[in-house]
C-alpha cells in the first residue's frame, strides 16, 4: 500500500519539529538518510548538534516493539572534523529503529520512515541491518555490502493504486542498490582497514529463523545473507528514486550441514562488537558525499 496521507501528516509534523535544522543555509546538500538496524541504534549518539524526535509522538509513526531498536529521528551531523577535512559533513536525517512484517506491521508501515524522510528531502539512503551469513566464506562479525536483493517476504510496498507523484507503477529494479555508493563504501572501508564484503541480501518475513533446508535453498538461489528487514524500505526507496546504498552486519553464520541455534542477545552481542567498524564506514562514506 502506498500510504500517502499518513506520510504527509508524519512529514508535516517533522518539518515543523526540525525545522531550522532542516532549513539551515549552512547545507547546501540535502541530508542524507541512515536506518539504523538491530543494535545499532547507539551511532546516532555520535552525531553532533542532534534534534530528537521520538516516533511516539509523531502521528501515525509505528513503533518497534524489538530489543535492540530505540525509537526516534535523530537529526545530525558528524560535525567538520568528519573525515578528510573538506568542510562540513552532509547532515544525516536518522530512523533511530525499524519495525518489522513478523511484528504485524504492514508494508506501508515498514516503509514509512523511508518515505517521510524522502518527504523531507532525503535523496541518498543508507539502510542497515543485522543478517545472518549463507555464504560459507563469510565470518560472523563482519560487514557486508548489499549488492542486490531478493525480496522473499511475499509482500511488496507498492500494492494497490499507484502514486505517480512518488513514482512508477512499475519501477525499474535493475540496480536495487546503488553501485556507484557501493563503490564508495567500499573503497572507504579499504582506507580504513575493514574488511567489507559484497554480496546479495535476502529479506524473509520472519521471525522465525532458517530450517536447514531453508538455508540450503537460499544459499541455491544465490543469497549470501538473510535478513528480516530492509527489502521493503529499499523497494519503496527505489521507487521513489532514492540512492540506496545497504550495509549489513553478518551476526551470525547459517550453515545448512551444522546449524546452530541463533539467539537474538547472540544477534544483538555481534552487531554491538561490530558497531564501531559501522559508525566509521558510515562517517567515511557520508564525508565522501
Ligand atoms: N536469519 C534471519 N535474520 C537474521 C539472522 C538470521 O540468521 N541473523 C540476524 N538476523
């Protein structure tokens, strides 16, 4: 569905809350969209000059009921000491948690932050999330850059009538993700020294987590990782036609010949481990911008 006055009402609330923020003359850029995933809803902290705005108390907004989500926009900056030392960063527009399908939420509300934020501005977003890891060659702990997606949540954002003033009723997926900011991120994350791999997200409904066979059949299909989010958001994104770039952490590896249980303080104690190497490729690429 494609909730077009509930994103007005929540952008127009947004606009007045930001507001000078928001119309600053110091950017001359728009700012830049980051959703924060599961256990990294502490990077917003590093952000100066911060104006929070919890969704609770904007109209319609859902709310994540998951550990490891808080709830708000941050809106920020990395301030001018962000990286390479070319003046100011572009400020960010932060969605501070996500929630999710498996918590009953509909794909209009998934998606929700990513159309108020393009609503606001936003023209290039970076979605990230926690993922299980199918590719054998890939460690526990490490990072990824989305490369593609494959949405097998069985639902789309774009169902029913069509907003021709957001986009198409048939866009283009030929590049879900953005190979240009890919490129980016990843040459940043070699400057830094972290290791960033590539690969193709695959985003199921949940919560309940893979069988073996499931695992086998994914890693068949061509899937390097499994999520529960961002498949949608980035579908609504692109048809709206943002930039995306996607950056998953691997907290854990699913291999269909030795499973193991997955928890989520497991899930939750990986992304913390990993938030760092995070937060400085997030402030590498956005510097880059
Ligand atoms: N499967 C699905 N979602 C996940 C996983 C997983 O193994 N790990 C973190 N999120």
């Amino acid at each position: 569905m494609q909730n077009f006055d509930d994103v007005q009402r929540a952008a127009a609330f947004l606009r007045k809350r930001l507001g000078p923020a928001l119309s600053s003359q110091q950017w001359d850029a728009p700012p830049v969209g980051l959703v924060l995933g599961t256990g990294f809803s502490g990077l917003a902290a590093k952000l100066a000059d911060q104006v929070v705005v919890p969704y609770a108390e904007v109209p319609g907004f859902p709310l994540s009921g998951v550990k490891g989500h808080a709830g708000a926009f941050v809106w920020g900056s990395f301030s001018a000491s962000c990286g390479q030392g070319e003046g100011p960063c572009r400020p960010l527009l932060v969605q501070q948690g996500r929630c999710h399908l498996y918590e009953g939420y509909s794909p209009a509300q998934v998606c929700m932050g990513v159309r108020v934020m393009a609503e606001l501005g936003v023209r290039t977003l970076m979605v990230t999330n926690a993922a299980g890891a199918l590719n054998p060659q890939f460690d526990a702990g490490g990072l990824m850059c989305m490369t593609d997606i494959i949405n097998h949540t069985g639902q789309s954002p774009l169902t029913g009538k069509n907003r021709e003033e957001w986009g198409e009723r048939f866009p283009d997926m030929s590049a879900p993700l953005d190979a240009g900011l890919s490129a980016l991120a990843l040459d940043a994350a070699r400057r830094l020294g972290v290791r960033l791999e590539r690969g193709i997200y695959l985003g199921v409904h949940g919560p309940e987590l893979e069988s073996p066979a499931q695992t086998r059949m994914y890693r068949q299909w061509g899937a390097d990782a499994v999520g529960m989010s961002s498949v949608l958001e980035i579908i609504a994104a692109r048809h709206r036609g943002l930039r995306v770039l996607g950056l998953s952490c691997l907290t854990n590896k699913n291999l269909p010949d030795c499973m193991r249980p997955v928890s989520l303080e497991e899930v939750l104690d990986v992304a913390a481990k990993a938030e760092k190497n995070l937060a400085r490729l997030v402030r590498a690429v956005v510097s880059r911008l």
